[in-house]
C-alpha cells in the first residue's frame, strides 16, 4: 500500500526544527494564519517541544486532502494543537495550506472542498504518524526552578548528593511541583524520629522532566534536623531505611 501524502506538498525538514521554528513555518504556509487568536499564538511562545503526525488522508481523480495534527508542550504543563488541512482544490490545482485551532473548524472546512464523495477517507497512524507527544506526569507551576533546585542541592548534606552533572541540568529547569511521598514506611527505633519524602520534580526548558527526591529527618545523634537528596525514589528509601537502622 502506497503512502498517499508523498505526492503531497508537505515535506518536513531534513534537521530538527525548534518548536519556534516549526510554529513559524506552519504559519507562513497557512492562508488563513492571520485568523489565529492571538491568545493562541502568545501560548505557544512558551512551547518546549512539539510534534507532527498525518491525522487523515483523501486522494482522488488528481485531487488530494491530507489533515495534520501539530501538538506542542507547553511550559505550564499543557499541550496545545493545531489542525492543518493541505490540499489542491483550488484552481490550477495548487497545494494550498489552511490551519484551525480546533478539529471541528477543520471538519468544516474539509466538508467544503469539492472532493468526490465516493472516495472515502483512510487514515495510516500506523505507517506515517510520530510518537505522539508524551504529557508530563505532573501539574507543573512556573516559578523561579532554577534558584529552588540550586537551593535544594545546597542544603542537602549526603556525601552521595546529585553531583554537577544533575545541577546543569536543572539550571534549565522552568517549573516546578513538590509533593509528599508515601508508601512503604522506614523502620523507627526510637520515640520522636521523624522522616519525610517529597519529591521535587523539575520541568526543564527542552521539555524533559527529572525528579529529585529529598529526604528530610532527625535519624541523627543529637536529634537535629538533617536534609538528603537522592536522584531516584528507591535511593532515598533505602537511606531512610539505613538511618532508621543505625539508631534503633
């Protein structure tokens, strides 16, 4: 079975583009960009990564119509699409490109092009479409995450701490969630010891997502209160477990 769009007038660039970059070349084809909200287009000033996929194909007597959906993450946390309709219709047959903000505004305007009705669409997610774009597993907030990663790898007092490989990373981070974790209990051999889990999870600037994981604790010899950091959840259990165990 051929891939239809391969005689279509889309070709996507041989490099990786930016997501600013890809948002520029899909509105300068588009007819009809200037109809975009401006609410739309000021969003995806803050995209970190997008995607593309063929959504749905139509090829008839010479005549095509391919629909595109373009998804972009944001840095709240959200993804944003937009919906291209690519086709020749026009007189003179010349690849004309349009983009809507939502698939119904594409239905419609797909319903108005004089394509034979006979032909039904066919869709091929398998042959041509790309990863989708994975959402984040955390409600991210934007906030200073840069200073509040370097704050949290500053207090942390572990001589196995993140090193500076995990600190360059999150000097690109641009949002931030913490939440308190539970599940399996650390043993407690004394009245008063007290341990907490929180996971500090960082939304970097290309989209990628690391989590830090912080130990807070008074597992010490006077009772003081003591920070560790650990790049994963099974570490920092597994700390708690061993001072739990020292002084029990």
């Amino acid at each position: 079975m051929s891939v239809p769009y391969e005689t279509a007038a889309y070709e996507p660039p041989e490099s990786p583009e930016s997501p600013e970059e890809h948002l520029a070349r899909l509105l300068g084809r588009a007819l009809n960009s200037f109809e975009l909200p401006d609410e739309t287009v000021r969003r995806l000033d803050s995209a970190l990564a997008h995607d593309s996929s063929l959504h749905s194909a139509h090829h008839s007597a010479g005549l095509h119509r391919e629909t595109y959906r373009h998804t972009w993450l944001l840095a709240d946390g959200s993804a944003l699409t937009l919906w291209e309709l690519v086709h020749n219709t026009a007189r003179g047959r010349a690849v004309q490109h349009e983009v809507y903000v939502d698939e119904e505004e594409l239905r419609a305007a797909t319903t108005r092009l004089p394509l034979p009705t006979e032909a039904p669409d066919f869709e091929l997610p398998v042959l041509v479409q790309l990863p989708p774009v994975r959402g984040p597993r955390h409600s991210y907030a934007p906030d200073d995450s840069a200073d509040h990663a370097r704050r949290l790898l500053r207090r942390a007092e572990n001589p196995d701490r993140p090193g500076a490989e995990t600190a360059a990373l999150l000097a690109t981070a641009c949002a931030h969630q913490i939440t308190q974790a539970f599940g399996r209990p650390c043993r407690a051999g004394r009245a008063g010891l007290g341990f907490s889990l929180y996971e500090h999870a960082f939304l970097l600037r290309d989209g990628a997502e690391i989590s830090l994981w912080e130990v807070e604790h008074t597992a010490t010899p006077d009772g003081r209160h003591m920070c560790e950091v650990y790049t994963s959840e099974g570490a920092a259990r597994e700390a708690m477990e061993r001072r739990a165990a020292q002084l029990s």
